[in-house]
C-alpha cells in the first residue's frame, strides 16, 4: 500500500487522507440521479484499487443507488485487513416505487441510521452527515438526533453537507459540526466567498466533493461523448455543468488543466484534484471511481503542488479568460 500523509478533520480525530474514495457513481442507474449501468465486480475493483494507493476513507449515502452503493462498499471491505473510515449520510428517503423523499424528523434519521449499519455491516459509523439540508425546518430536529446517536455510540462524528452559513450556525448551536461537505472545484467555486472562511474560522473540516466535476476535469470529455451518454446518467439531462451552452466554456478551462498537466507530466484530473487541496480550508477531495485502473493517475495530486502562477493560469481560466 502507498502511504498518503494525513490531515485531521475538523476537531475530530479522525485522520484522513486529502483523497477519499467517492461511492456515489457506483450506486448505477435506474434512479433519480444515477450515473447509468455499473458492474458491481468493477466497483469494488475501484475501491480496492484506491485503497492499495492509500486512501483510507471512504464517502457513500444511503440514496446512491437506493441502497446499492452502501452494500456495494461492506462488500468491497470484507476481508480487507486495514479496513478505512467509512462516511454515510441521512436525509433521504424513498418508497417502493423508487420516488425520493426529503426527511429529518428525529425518527427518520434514526431509521436510516440503523439502516445503513445493516447494509454497511458496521456496529458505527466513522461519520454520519446531514445530507441536505430539507426540509429546512427540521434541521434542528435532525441534527439533534445526530448528536444522540453520537451519544450512544452509534456514529463517531456528525457533519453536514450542503448547508449554507447560517444554516451551519443553527446546527452549532446544537452540538459541534465536524465537517461540511460542499460541491467544489474549478467550475464550481461559489463557497469561497462565505462558506470557507466560516469552516476555518471555526475549525469545521471541509470534504470537497465533485472535485473533478462529475468527471468533467478529467480531460476526457468531448460534446460526442457528452451527447452519447445513456439516458439514466444524470450527467446528460440534469447535471447543469454538461448542458450548453455552458458546456463548451467548461471544455476551454478543461484545456488550461490540460496544459499544465502535460507540462507536469501527470494526468489533467490530478492537476484539477491538486488545485480543489491546495485551498487552506480543505481538508479532503472525494474522488470517484467506477472501475479499476482510473484511480492510478488521481493519487498523485495528493503529494503535487502547484504553483502560483499555475494556479493563477487556472483560476483565470475558471473565470472565463480562457487558455
């Protein structure tokens, strides 16, 4: 196994690596945002492929394939000796005809609570998050019940995903935030200006995810392959940084990450991946993988960094100047 150096998360003591395993593309299709047909023999080909170069975390949700992703990862884990953290969420529900409900009401959250246990095959959860804040009006309530269930030994620590400032402020004031996990990378940057200084200014970590861009900054991507997407990958109709007409923009900062890439010598993902890390509040980026052998060449951007007038060319791009 690789070693990757560690960062401690929020208060915590959890000490994770900057790369976490993201457990989300595997949950497959035939819900509402899925990321189409998936092999489950490849998925754990992934997680295991991310786990030989040292990632020890892994970030999953009950509704990722409604259930699919969570059994999915306790297979993957049986029988490996350095077992990693393991990260799930709360907050969403759904019924018999696959329709996705948004609960925090105490009940609701403890129900999905012992239901991913049982699919995970954990006696606790390493960290159990918030995963929207919906319905607003029972933030309060759900993350109440979080804190009990920290209490009693169920979860280790409690974080939230997706919240606003003043959202996080009414959770505080409950019990501790451990973590925020927020959406984040080159296109998408709309935390910097309130959401990150508020995590560092009060110690909460940050779990960056869709880093890469649902696989947009991996320098892969055409309107050809855009457009040959199945029809129950979320990407092609609902994912709005694959829609035009702002797909062709994404497509020019995508090649300022090519350029750099091939002046470094590593692959365009990784110097995307770098660039979401060397953010002062961030302690981790969740990368996704659906099969073996697209890990490889992401677990370098956990040791590279980049240098200001790289990061200078990227962030101009990102803005709109182009290459």
């Amino acid at each position: 196994m690789n070693a990757m150096r560690t960062r401690l998360l929020g208060t915590s003591d959890l000490a994770i690596t900057p790369l976490g395993f993201g457990a989300w593309a595997i949950g497959g299709g035939d819900w509402a945002f899925g990321w189409g047909s998936q092999d489950d023999g490849d998925s754990i080909a992934a997680i295991h492929e991310a786990l030989d170069h040292g990632v020890n975390w892994i970030d999953t949700a009950p509704v990722y394939g409604l259930g699919r992703s969570e059994e999915v990862v306790a297979r993957a884990l049986e029988g490996v000796r350095e077992r990693p953290l393991v990260f799930t969420k709360c907050g969403r529900v759904w019924n018999e005809r696959r329709e996705i409900g948004k609960r925090l009401e105490a009940a609701s959250v403890r129900a999905e609570c012992e239901a991913s246990l049982r699919r995970l095959r954990l006696d606790r959860i390493d960290l159990y998050q918030v995963h929207w804040p919906e319905p607003d009006e029972d933030v309060e309530e759900g993350w109440t019940e979080l804190a009990r269930l920290r209490d009693e030994g169920k979860v280790r620590w409690i974080g939230v995903s997706n919240f606003s400032v003043a959202q996080m402020e009414r959770a505080a004031r409950i019990a501790p935030i451990t973590s925020l996990q927020p959406p984040f990378s080159l296109l998408r940057r709309e935390i910097e200006p309130e959401i990150l200084p508020w995590c560092r200014a009060h110690d909460v970590g940050v779990l960056a995810y869709s880093p890469l861009a649902s696989g947009l900054l991996t320098g892969t991507w055409s309107r050809e392959r855009r457009d040959a997407l199945p029809e129950d990958d979320w990407r092609k109709h609902k994912n709005p940084l694959f829609q035009d007409p702002a797909f062709a923009r994404h497509l020019a900062v995508v090649e300022a990450v090519r350029g750099i890439a091939a002046t470094r010598g590593v692959a365009p993902g990784a110097v995307a991946l770098a660039w979401v890390l060397a953010h002062p509040a961030i302690t981790g980026a969740i990368v996704g993988a659906r099969r073996g052998g697209q890990f490889a060449d992401l677990a370098v951007a956990a040791a590279l960094e980049l240098t200001a007038e790289e990061r200078g060319v990227l962030v101009r791009a990102a803005a709109g100047g182009g290459v």
